[in-house]
C-alpha cells in the first residue's frame, strides 16, 4: 500500500507550521507521530498533497504544572506521559492509560496531540480527557481559543479542529491524591479496546466516568455519574453505563456484547476508584 504523492515540509516552529498551513489550504495536513495519519494515507482515505511535519517542534513537547493544572504540550508523545513523574503523580489515570496505549514503539512515536485531533473513538486518551474535563488550547490565524474536550469531539474521526489550526496544549485539572479506575478489554494484549473505561474520583468526591468505544465519540457516561449521585451503589449505577450510548458493532463485538462489557468493566472501574 503506497500513498498518493505528497510534498514534506518540516516546520521550523509553530508559527512556521501556522504560515505553512495558511499558504497550502485544505492541501495540507500536519504530521506528528504519523501512526494514524501514515495508515489513512495508505489505504488512500486521505490524500494531502502537502505534509507540515510538527513532530520536531519542542515547543509543543513542553509539561509544565502551575496553579492545581497540568499543561499538556500536543507534542508530546505517549510514552512521555506514561514515564512522567509528574503525570504519574498528579494525573495517575492518564499515565496508565497512556501505558495500555499499543506497543512500547507506537507509544515512543505517536502524540496526545495526534490521537485528540484524530479523534477515533477506540482511542483511549481523548476518553480519559473528556472524563478529567480537560480544555484544549488552539492557534490558528485568528489567534488562539480553549475548546472544553467535552465539545470538541463532534463525530467519528471528526474534532473541531479547524484546517488551518495546531493543537497546541491539553489543560488538565491536577488530581493527585485522588482514586481513580481503567479498565480496557481487548482480544490481544497490544490491541485496542473493545471497549474500555476511565474512572476518576474528583476535587469533590464524586465520580467522573468515560467509555472508550461506546459511540462515535469519546462517551461520557453521565447517567452513571448521576445514579451514583442519587445515592445507587457502584454495581447498581454501573447498570446504566452503556445508557444513551450508540456502541458499534465490527469484528470485535456487536453494540450488545460491547453494551453488556460497559457494565462489567464500569463496575470493576468503579471498585478501583472506590466507589462504594
Ligand atoms: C499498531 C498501532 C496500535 C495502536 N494502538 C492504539 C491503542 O491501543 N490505543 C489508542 O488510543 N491508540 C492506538 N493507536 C493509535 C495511536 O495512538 C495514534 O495513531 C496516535 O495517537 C495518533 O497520533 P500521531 O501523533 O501518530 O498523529 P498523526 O498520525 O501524525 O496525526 C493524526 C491526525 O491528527 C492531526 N494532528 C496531529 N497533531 C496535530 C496537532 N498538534 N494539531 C492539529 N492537528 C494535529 C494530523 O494532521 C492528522 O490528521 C495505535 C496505532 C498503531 C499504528
């Protein structure tokens, strides 16, 4: 499977990026990891003419912690977040997801910036953004703007990332301390989630949950969170998990199948984050 041809450009900064995507329009595409946009290429479901490599940008490789959040750079790779003590520390959750991301070479190469942009259901970073309410921060021409990662996954492989745009930070609300679950069922221990959920105990004490693949978008599971505010016991609100959820059905499990492991690993996510 061979790409059609394209032009590479190597941006030099971010603003170099910006001014390489104004001049080349919808031609062009950015490149970070490559690990999703390479395979589209090659089964010809995208066809740039132009690519805007951004994956030697350190300015987008940044972590910084300041005032209880997390500033995310898009560029960092996976296995970064996994290995960061600060992650590891303040945002536990997200570092063991980011372990259960592929293989040790799909997580040195590929990008948080990549996999929200993407946006594929199966992933499970952008899941575990929309349950720790993460803010996504974008410039483009019009200078820069925060998207809550609840709206910024509008339909499968579809984000509100504009064509002239670089995710430039994920913010994320620090929660160290806190207790938290991830549960992810696959055939294969490299492979992606059949279906897969993240728990987080929040600033407050209650719940937030998240389902990866249960819809053709990362899944907010509120009508778990609300039984467990009501008052219902973990097993009892993690009956409701697969509620309101639209799960597909491929080679891996039909919507029922997938409907009936929502429950099962919510209910286990939940005894993780001790949830009573
Ligand atoms: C073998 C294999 C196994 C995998 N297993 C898993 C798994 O278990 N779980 C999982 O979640 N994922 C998995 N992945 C997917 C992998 O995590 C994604 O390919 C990756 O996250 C995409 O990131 P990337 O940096 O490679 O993006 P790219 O492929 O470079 O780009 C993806 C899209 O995002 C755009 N983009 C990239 N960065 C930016 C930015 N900063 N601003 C704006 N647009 C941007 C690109 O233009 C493109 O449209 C797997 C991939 C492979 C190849």
């Amino acid at each position: 499977m061979i790409p059609a041809e394209f032009d590479y450009l190597a941006a030099s900064s971010l603003d170099h990026a910006l001014d390489l995507l104004g001049e080349h329009g919808d031609e062009a595409k950015l490149l970070a990891g490559g690990h999703s946009l390479i395979p589209l290429m090659k089964f010809r479901l995208a066809a740039p003419s132009v690519l805007v490599d951004i994956s030697r940008l350190t300015e987008l490789r940044t972590l910084d912690r300041s005032d209880g959040v997390l500033r995310l750079g898009a560029g960092l790779r996976i296995r970064d977040l996994e290995l960061s003590p600060v992650v590891r520390e303040q945002l536990p959750l997200l570092a063991a997801a980011a372990a259960s991301v592929g293989d040790r070479q799909v997580r040195a190469r590929a990008t948080i910036g990549g996999t929200v942009v993407h946006g594929d259901p199966a992933a499970d970073l952008p899941a575990v953004l929309v349950t720790l309410d993460a803010t996504l921060v974008l410039r483009g021409p019009a200078g820069r703007r925060e998207v809550p990662a609840a709206e910024f996954f509008v339909d499968f492989w579809e984000t509100d990332c504009r064509l002239d745009e670089v995710l430039v930070e994920i913010v994320v609300p620090a929660l160290p301390g806190r207790r938290w679950g991830f549960q992810k069922f696959r055939q294969r221990s490299q492979d992606w989630a059949t279906v897969g959920v993240a728990v987080q105990e929040t600033a407050d004490g209650q719940h937030a949950v998240g389902l990866v693949n249960m819809a053709p978008v990362p899944w907010r599971a509120s009508a778990v969170e609300d039984a467990l505010r009501a008052g219902a016991s973990a097993d009892e609100a993690a009956g409701h998990a697969a509620e309101g959820a639209a799960p597909p059905s491929d080679l891996r499990g039909d919507s029922a199948y997938r409907a009936h492991l929502a429950r099962v690993l919510t209910a286990q996510a939940l005894s993780e984050a001790g949830a009573s």
